[in-house]
C-alpha cells in the first residue's frame, strides 16, 4: 500500500500561513487582553462609588471610599496605595452630637462594606489632588469636602495616552463630582489634562 505524506514545500507552505495567522491574531488578542484589564480596574472602582454613595444615603452614615497598599486584610490602611481600595461605614462622631460624621479613615467601630484588590501589575494609577486619599459620601449622597476628597483618578498602562478602537484613548480617567457622580472620561485630551493634574505617567 502506498503511503503519501507531506512534501517539503507543503510544510513550508503551512508554516507560513500559521506564521501569517499568528501575526495578525497575536497582537490583537494582546490588545484585546489590556482593554479588557483596563475596562475591569475601572469599572470595578467606579461600581463601588456608586454603591458607597447609594449605601450612604440608605444607611444614613457616611461611607468612606479609600485608597491603599493592603486591601485584603482585615484591617486596611488608608494610605493611599498604588490601586487597591475599599469602602467602610465611617461612624466617627466628630462633633460630639451623638452622629455619625466621618473623618475619612478607618477606625475601631467602622464595618467594611467592599475590598478591591489593585487592578494587574501594568496599570497605574495617579490620583489629584495628590495628597488625597479617599472620598467621603454624605447621608444626603454628595461629597464631605471638609476632607480633602478624591477630585480624579488616572489608569493608564505601558501603551500611554495613545487612540484605540474607536477613537478614544486606551487609558481612562475618573473625575469625582462634588455632588458624588463619577464621570468616565476617554478622550485623548481628558487624559493628558490629568497627567498634568495627578503628576502621573502616562507615556
């Protein structure tokens, strides 16, 4: 019985349909990988300011939303951090009345309500102004301005302030409202402005 298999010029010839195939496909599940990780830091974080606005005002308590390096634990720092956050009843009487004021950290007493790690190891986050590191909701559901709340917040990755699909930047901005509502911004010149604005990187 005959036996027939593949000729050296078929071989080459599949080799370089795969190679072109993989050419096109590589790149663009690449891209396709960072959208998505992009898209999931910031919704994730602009969901929880939603709900830690909306659980303010049915709790009638302020909630803090805050930044930090340890978002895991038990007890988490309010430091800032580099992405992760996580949202707390804030119960602290500041004024001695008997009520809930808030002062934007997380102390013995307060519940934690959301824990979000920090979004992958190639997205930045930049935050204005600089020294702030959480926002504080009301009962009413605006923002206590009285503690240097959050104005915005960067994401950006190694790809830079650069058009993706459809026209928009593949970084994002988040711009906190004093009445609360956070506002997505994707334009080229909406990241740029908060480039300058956090001092952060955004290549």
């Amino acid at each position: 019985m005959n036996q027939r298999g593949f000729t050296l010029w078929e071989l080459l010839v599949a080799m370089l349909v795969v190679g072109i195939v993989l050419g096109f496909g590589v790149p663009n599940f690449m891209a396709f990988s960072r959208n998505s990780e992009m898209a999931a830091a910031v919704n994730s974080f602009v969901s929880t300011l939603h709900f830690s606005r909306s659980e303010a005002v049915k709790r009638q308590v302020p909630i803090t939303l805050c930044g930090t390096t340890t978002p895991l634990v038990a007890a988490p720092a309010c430091d800032g951090g580099s992405g992760g956050f996580f949202a707390f009843t804030d119960l602290n009487d500041t004024d001695g009345d008997g009520l809930p004021d808030g002062n934007g950290a997380f102390d013995g007493g307060d519940q934690i309500l959301v824990q979000r790690d920090r979004p992958a190891a190639a997205i930045n986050t930049s935050v204005a102004p600089a020294t702030a590191s959480s926002v504080t909701y009301r009962p009413d559901g605006f923002i206590d301005t009285t503690l240097n709340p959050l104005g915005q917040i960067l994401y950006c990755d190694e790809r830079g302030n650069v058009t993706g699909p459809g026209g928009d930047s593949v970084a994002r901005v988040v711009l906190i409202a004093r009445t609360g509502r956070p506002q997505l911004r994707r334009d080229t010149a909406s990241v740029a402005a908060a480039a300058t604005a956090t001092g952060g990187t955004c290549p």
